[in-house]
C-alpha cells in the first residue's frame, strides 16, 4: 500500500500542475505595473474650466501702422503651436493670489515648465489660441523663460497686464 501511495503522487502532482496551467490559473503571469498617471504640480493656478475669474476688458486704439513684431531672442515657441508674435509687454500674478503655471502647451494638460509668483513678472512675447479654461476665453500668453520659469503658455484669464 506504501508503494501505491508514492506511485500516485506524482500522478496527482502532475494533474494538479495541468489544471493550473489554464488561462484561469490564479498563478498566471500578468503585467502589474500600474499605468501611468501624471503628478499633479505643487501649484495649481491654472483656472478649471467654468470657475469664476475677472473678465479681461479691451479697449479699441489707433496705432499707427508697424512692421509685424517677431518674438525676442531665444523665445522659441513650439513648432506644433500657432503663435502670434506680439510686442512684447509685461503680465503679473495679483498680489495675494496663488501662482500661476507656465505650461509646455496653451492648455491645463500641457506640462507645467514653471510658474510667475504673485507680484512677480513675465514678458510676453506672443499669443496662442488655446484651451478655452473660462467661457469666451481661449487666448494664452507665450512668455520668455525667467529665473522661476521656462519658456511657455500662461493662460490669460489668471495674470494681469503690467500698466
């Protein structure tokens, strides 16, 4: 009887290991790396869409006719992004309020590459239509690198123009 025992063993050992081997073995090889999601950045500035924020207003001037402005030296706005150079002009955060992001692309998914602290202040040296984060406006500054920040897009509707 000891013989059978040892002789079936491995017969059911054997049985065991096919059964296992299925595609609904709870022992199957599978990829558990978890997908990739992003980190959020430290500063969240950039606007939700449909939360509120000022209004910008414009006010029509005579300008005497120019010759087309070309973005400063060293600005290179991405070659995927329809940029209007403009000229050049100063924008800041409000005092008080959170910083700003500088994104890669003119819109909240694009990489933020830096940010313009409240009170501090970033050239402009064009204009990009982009994500409308605010009803009625999409208009996204490109802004020259800083000390705090690589080049990029900042949306409009969360910096004011430096008068």
């Amino acid at each position: 009887m000891k013989y059978r025992f040892v002789a079936v063993l491995p017969l059911l050992l054997a049985a065991l290991l096919l059964a296992c081997n299925g595609s609904d073995s709870p022992f199957e090889d599978t990829d558990v790396s978890p997908a990739p999601t992003g980190t959020e950045p430290i500063f969240q500035r950039s606007p939700s869409p449909g939360s509120p924020t000022a209004t910008p207003t414009t006010t029509a001037t005579a300008v005497s006719p120019t010759a087309t402005p070309t973005p400063e030296e060293g600005a290179t706005p991405p070659a995927d992004v329809d940029v209007k150079p403009v000229e050049p002009f100063e924008v800041t955060v409000p005092s008080g309020d959170q910083p700003a992001n500088v994104r890669a692309k003119p819109s909240t998914d694009g990489r933020v590459v830096g940010i313009i602290a409240a009170g501090r202040k970033a050239k402009v040296v064009g204009e990009a239509v982009g994500q409308e984060v605010t009803a009625g406006n999409n208009v996204w500054y490109f802004v020259e690198a800083s000390s705090d920040s690589g080049e990029g897009f900042v949306y409009s509707g969360v910096v004011e123009k430096v008068e």
